[in-house]
C-alpha cells in the first residue's frame, strides 16, 4: 500500500484513498498505520512529499511551480508553507544551500 502511495505522490491522497489500497476501513487504517509507522497518514504523506521535494530541489533545475505538482502539493505556496513548518527554510534557499555544497 505504501508504495502505490510513494509512486502517485502527485495524486491527491487522503485516509480513506489509502484505506482503500490497503482495503480497510478508514479508521481501522489510521489506527493500525499511526500504530505501525508512529506517524499519522497525512504526517506521513506530507514527509514523504517533502522528501520528493528535497530530491527534486537537490537534483534538479525544476521550478517550484513544478516541484509541487510533481510532489503533490496544490501550489508552490503550500510548498513553501510545508518547507518552512517542517525544515525551517524555504525550498530556494534549500536548493541553495545544498547546491554551495556540492559545488
């Protein structure tokens, strides 16, 4: 199930899509997914999209128009909204500073 998830990040994703996947009922999924990862599903998606982000940011010259249609954000506002609550910078200065880096 988690890999049907990972290969359509782009895809609008909520607990009852991924409980169908998993075919369980909603609530029983987020119960035994929080259980088994430590995380919520939406916890989860919104990392898991952050870390599609931080691969696109790192090896790519895309965007971040772009990058959030291929990670599954609705816009690169919410993007950068994610990037600043979850990493404590924006997406161009992460593709900044890891570019320095490995200059």
């Amino acid at each position: 199930m988690l890999t049907q998830v990972l290969g359509t990040l782009d895809q609008p994703h909520t607990v009852d899509t991924m409980a169908e996947f998993a075919h369980m009922a909603p609530r029983t999924f987020a119960r035994k997914f929080r259980n088994e990862t430590g995380a919520t599903p939406h916890d989860w998606l919104t990392n898991q999209r952050l870390l599609l982000a931080r691969q696109l940011l790192e090896d790519s010259d895309l965007g971040m128009d772009a990058i959030a249609e291929r990670t599954g954000f609705s816009s690169a506002a919410t993007l950068r909204h994610h990037f600043a609550q979850r990493l404590s910078t924006t997406p161009q200065a992460y593709r900044g500073t890891f570019r320095s880096h490995s200059a």
